[in-house]
C-alpha cells in the first residue's frame, strides 16, 4: 500500500476513539433533571491523596506578565541546558497550570483549567530529574487541594534513567518532566465513552497553560508525544489501565 493509500484509508484513531465516543449517549447514564438527584459520585471531586507520605509545602505570587505577549512569545523549546530550577518556579508552574484558583465549597475549588463537567480527571507528577539549590530530585505528585508536593521518591534520575521514561534525547538536558495521568473512571461513570474526549481536551488546557506559565517565568517547555508510557506507569505505579499516562511536558532552563 502506497502512502497515499494510507493516509486516504479511515485512520485506527478515528474508528476506533473518535467513531466510539461520537454518539453523546454510549455508555452514558441518563442525567436526572435535578442536581439533588444526581448520583453522589457525580457531585464528588475526586482527589488522589497519599496520606502516608511526605509533602513539601508550595509557594504562590506569580511574576507580572502580559498574558498576549506571552502567547505570542510561546514556543516549543529543546535547548535546555541542565539548570536546576527553584521550588518557587515549579509552585508557580504548578498552580496556574492545574491548581486551585478559588474555593466553592469545602472540597471543591475552582482551578486554571477548564474540566468537562468539572470531573478533574488529570493528576500531575513532577519529576525533577536533579537537585537545585532548593528543590531536590524525585518522583513527585501534585497535590493540588493542599498547593504541594507529595514525596513519592526521592532520588536523581540518571540520563540512562531519563532515556528509560522519555524517547528524545534532549529530554535529559530538561530539569523537569511533568507527566500528567488520567483516572478514566472520574469522566467515564458520569460521560460514558464521550469523556475520552473530554479527558483528553482538559490535558491540553493543562498543557498550554504550563507553556505560558513556564514563558513568564524565563523557563523553556516543549510538549511531549515521545513518552515510555509502561516505564512511567511502573515507575509511578500506577496500573497503566484505570490510571494511564496521557501527556507530558519537559521543562527546564
Ligand atoms: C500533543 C503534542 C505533542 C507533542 N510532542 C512532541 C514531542 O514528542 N517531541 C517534540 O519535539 N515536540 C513535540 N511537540 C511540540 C510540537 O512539535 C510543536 O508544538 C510544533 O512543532 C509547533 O511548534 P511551537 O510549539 O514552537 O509553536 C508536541 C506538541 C503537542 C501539541
């Protein structure tokens, strides 16, 4: 077959994911009228929480930026240069990427991403692959509800270590991969098939968020498709089935 041929035959991703979750309805549970009489767990946000372990406390107070300057100045950058970054720009990387911007009840927040249906499927973990002057290297997940950094491992990563979880090579002259996972099941019980997309979509708002974070921060970012999805499953240890890696990002200087 030609590659012509290839590229007018109906594309996997299309029959298979878009086709799936075309109709609004599959695998979609009727929704009451009443707020009241929705099931508990679609008035729940849920929160992956790892009480046992240590946390590092975050900072706030974002650099003054013009947000269209910004966007104009935003691009995808590979010429890291193995500079630590401090545990002041990851907080603000963090929380006006994917954290809490306003409190609307005791639990529930409102955040810099949109979110279909206010599901939040998307956790973050940051793993910063060498220690700075103030933030050491480790496997961490972003705590949102709490603007900190649960301690999964604390430990360098290697280039060897770097070239296991990302395929491109420059990824080990960034300082930073934020890896973000989705937990499938927050948008699947009330969405059915459609919240594929929606999980999807809300990690691309995370995305161009951290890229405009990391721009008025003096920071460089490069989005990444070029992931090893099973050794980062492993590694986070995380099932790779009901919790998944959907995106990636390098960040460093
Ligand atoms: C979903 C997505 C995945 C990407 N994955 C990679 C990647 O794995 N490696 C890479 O070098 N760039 C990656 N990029 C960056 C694109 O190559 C880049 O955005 C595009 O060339 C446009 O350049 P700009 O971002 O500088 O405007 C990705 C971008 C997106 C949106």
């Amino acid at each position: 077959m030609s590659v012509a041929n290839v590229a007018m035959d109906t594309p996997n991703f299309s029959k298979i994911f878009h086709q799936s979750s075309k109709d609004h309805a599959k695998g979609h549970p009727p929704t009451p009228r009443r707020y009241e009489d929705w099931p508990e767990e679609w008035r729940t946000t849920y929160y992956k929480a790892y009480p046992r372990l240590p946390k590092i406390a975050l900072e706030d107070g974002p650099p003054r930026a013009d947000f269209f300057d910004l966007i104009k100045a935003r691009q995808s950058r590979r010429d890291f240069t193995r500079a630590s970054i401090t545990k002041y720009e990851l907080s603000v990387l963090l929380k006006y990427s994917c954290g809490t911007t306003g409190k609307l009840t005791s639990d529930r927040f409102r955040r810099a991403q949109a979110s279909g249906g206010g599901r939040y499927p998307i956790e973050v973990y940051p793993i910063v692959f060498r220690s700075g002057e103030d933030l050491k290297a480790g496997l961490y997940h972003y705590n949102v509800k709490e603007h900190a950094l649960d301690v999964l491992w604390d430990r360098e990563f290697s280039d060897e270590d770097i070239s296991q979880i990302f395929t491109y090579p420059w990824v080990k002259d960034a300082t930073v991969g934020i890896v973000m996972t989705a937990v499938f099941w927050r948008n699947q019980n009330k969405y059915g098939e459609r919240g594929y997309r929606q999980i999807l979509h809300e990690a691309g708002h995370i995305g161009q968020n951290t890229y405009l974070a990391t721009e008025a921060l003096g920071l460089k970012c490069c989005a990444l498709s070029g992931t090893r999805d099973e050794n980062l499953e492993k590694l986070i240890d995380i099932d790779g089935v009901t919790e998944s890696v959907v995106y990636a990002l390098a960040v460093g200087r």
